[in-house]
C-alpha cells in the first residue's frame, strides 16, 4: 500500500521552556483544536502585513472596552497593525468615558442586580460602571462636542469620529483612546449602527428641543448620513485592490467590512473580494446569523476570494486578542513600521487611497 496523503504532517506536542508569545504561537500551529487556529490566525495576520499595498480593515463588536481590550486595539491602531477600524457603538463611547477620566470597575457575575440598580451601578457580565458617571460622559458628549457640529451638514460616522477624537485629543486622559489614536494616525473609524449606543443617543439629545441634558442652548440639527457611510467604506474597497479583514466578534462590523467588498465588485466590474478574512468569534454557524457565519460561506456572496486565505479561532476575544496582539508586537512590529501604509483623504465630496 503507497504513501497515505492524509498522514502526511505528524503533529508537535508543545514543549514547555522558556519562550516568548510569538514563539509559543508558532508552536501551537502545530497541535490541534483552537489553539492551532489561533497559531494560525497569528501566522495569516503577519503575512497579510507583508503583503504590498494591502488595506487592513478590523471589525470590533461586543464590550470589548469595558473588557479591558481598549489598549490592545489602540496599540494595534497606532503601528499600522489595521488601517480601518469598524466599531459597534457601545465601544466607542465607553472608550470616549474612559478618555474623559473615569474607569470600568472590576465586579462579579453574581451581583444582585437590583441591588446594584439601587446604588447607581450598571453591571456588563463581571465588570462594574457608574451610572452617575455615564450620566456626565453624556452631558459632555451633548454640551462640549455636539454643539461643534454643524446643523444641517449630512456627516458620516467616520466624519463625527474623527471630529470626536480630535476634541478628545485636547485632554490629558485621553492618550490611550481608541478615538485619539485613530485621529492622530489617519485611521478612519465607522460605526454604521452609531444610533444603537449612548454615543448615538447623547448626540441625538442635542437636537431635542428643551432636552433634559442640555443648559438652554437652542437645540441643534445634526444629521449622520448613514447612506454616506457605506459610499465612503465602499470607496476604499474600490480603490485597494488588496484588503484583508479581521473580526472580533461579529454583528454589525464584520457585516459592513464584508459587504464594502461585494459593493466595490459591483462598481469596478473587478475582483475586489478580501484577500483575507481572520476572526476571533464564539459565535457557531447553525443558527444562521452572520456572526456565526464561516468565512467559507461568505465565499458564495463573493466577500472573500476563491484563494483568499481564511483562518477563524472559537475563542473568547478577551483571551485571544492579547494574545495574538503580543505574538504580532515581538513578530512583526519592524513589518508593520516598514509596510506602505494606506492614507485617506476625503475631500470636497471625492476620495483618494495613496500608499505611502
């Protein structure tokens, strides 16, 4: 009987010594399961930053500030480690809470809620936050930035993000905002879904008439374009003609990123399908919904290309994405600083991606 084609690759049990994160990671594509998947995720995310003239797109869903992931995804911001951030709501203004000074807390599962109600205190699973201090992140978002935008103007959430990280920009606390970073580093935010958040919400109280937030200032007309949105993410899936996306989570974000590549298809009459499609996720695929979706299925919409390399880790974000974000600092952080880096700009109504 011949060789046996499947029986091929023997796999590596892991050997314990000391090792840093990456090397551990390099090891672990070799065992089996999801700690495989997560060495492989790992190796997909620094090859896609070899890649010349790629766009990074990075879909964030779920309460990943709270859950301490804050400072993970602005370092990944800030070395070019992703080019596009797209953000559920929630993230966003719980990153804009913490730049303003106040903080999640530490807490328990098994809280009475009521309880916790009674003294003012919201609870995300095991993590703790003031009501009160909700209340004030609120106030400011209506009283010191709604009243800077403009009435009437149709923004895009990218627009108000970037105007949001620039007033955040001017306080001290704010240097590990995710909103900051982003500002400073060109990297555009989207949150399509920005209604579905007290970020949302606090804007739309600056247009109600006698608000119970406001201090007697005539109530503004500030409009987010969401139609806008998606012309503007589509546009850059247009014009790059290589782009990756990596999810955590699933929802809205990875739905946007994945649809900007069907969209740009269809404009350009090309290929413009990711190249690579990596995500963390616990979501399953039986139920039917896109966060469970495998990536392998999205292939029949066109959002991936045939030889697109897809790697997708069951893991719990909050234990994966540290992880991964370490291996990538100690493994790739001289690729990152050295790759041609996609820079936007948005000008009198047209679009331009230069690699620079």
């Amino acid at each position: 009987m011949g060789k046996n084609k499947f029986l091929e690759t023997p796999t590596r049990p892991v050997k314990v010594y000391e090792k840093d994160i990456s090397g551990l990671l390099d090891e672990m594509r070799y065992i089996g399961f999801q700690g495989r998947k997560l060495g492989e995720l790992t190796n997909a995310w620094v090859n896609m930053l070899k890649e010349d003239r790629i766009v990074v797109l990075m879909g964030l869903a779920g309460a990943m500030v709270p859950a301490g992931m804050r400072k993970v995804v602005t370092y990944l911001i800030r070395k070019r480690m992703i080019d596009v951030l797209v953000s559920s709501g929630a993230n966003l203004y719980h990153d804009c809470h913490e730049a303003l000074g106040r903080k999640h807390y530490l807490g328990t599962q098994n809280a009475n809620d009521l309880v916790l109600r009674q003294h003012c205190v919201d609870r995300i699973y095991d993590v703790f936050a003031s009501e009160v201090g909700f209340y004030k992140t609120d106030r400011w978002i209506v009283k010191n930035f709604a009243q800077t935008l403009r009435d009437g103007y149709p923004y895009s959430s990218r627009e108000i993000l970037e105007l949001l990280g620039e007033k955040l920009s001017e306080r001290k606390t704010a240097k590990d905002s995710i909103l900051v970073n982003a500002y400073r580093s060109g990297v555009p935010i989207f949150c399509p879904a920005i209604g579905d958040s007290s970020l949302g919400f606090s804007i739309m109280f600056a247009n109600r008439p006698q608000n119970k937030m406001g201090d007697g200032r005539a109530r503004k007309n500030i409009i987010v374009d969401c139609i806008k949105d998606v012309d503007e993410i589509s546009r850059i899936c247009e014009q790059a003609k290589k782009t990756g996306g990596v999810y955590i989570g699933g929802g809205v974000p990875k739905n946007y990123i994945q649809q900007g590549a069907v969209i740009a298809s269809y404009q350009t009459r090309h290929n413009r399908s990711h190249k690579y499609g990596l995500q963390i996720t616990m979501d399953s695929p039986q139920w039917g919904g896109l966060s469970g979706c495998t990536l392998e299925e999205s292939q029949s919409w066109g959002k991936y290309d045939a030889d697109a390399t897809m790697v997708t880790c069951y893991c719990d974000a909050t234990i994966g994405l540290p992880i991964v974000a370490h291996a990538l600092m100690q493994k790739s952080g001289k690729i990152a600083e050295k790759r041609k880096k996609p820079h936007f700009s948005w000008e009198r109504g047209s679009f331009e991606l230069k690699f620079e």
